[in-house]
C-alpha cells in the first residue's frame, strides 16, 4: 500500500473534480495560476500543468487539502 495520497488519481481527475466543486473562477482564485483565469478548460490546464512543475504542486497540495477535510 502506497503512502502517497495521490497513488491512482490522474492529473485529469484532480482538475476536473475541483473544477466541478469550485467552478473555474473560484478556481482560479484559490490556486492563482494563468491556466484557471485565461480561457481555462481541463485539457489547457492539463497542457500548462504537465510542463509546469510548480504550477502543478500548487494543484496537488490543494487536492490534498480539499480531499482531507
């Protein structure tokens, strides 16, 4: 068993379960990164992420969170 909360769940499948429960406005104001404010979408925030490695701790961090309350 693996220690790492994140073991199993797709960067896809964080964006879109916190775009569904936060939409992308509130999104974009918790987590302040470009790809949530400038015509965002699940496959340009995928795109941004997957080439951005500070951008997408930021994300991870904040599924954690939100998945641990």
């Amino acid at each position: 068993m693996s220690n790492d909360p994140l073991h199993g769940i797709t960067l896809e499948k964080i964006i879109i379960e916190l775009q569904e429960k936060y939409g992308w406005e509130e999104l974009a104001d918790r987590i302040r990164i470009n790809c949530f404010y400038e015509n965002p979408s699940v496959q340009s925030s995928l795109k941004f992420l997957r080439k951005t490695p500070w951008a997408r701790k930021k994300v991870e961090d904040f599924y954690i969170r939100f998945k641990t309350k």
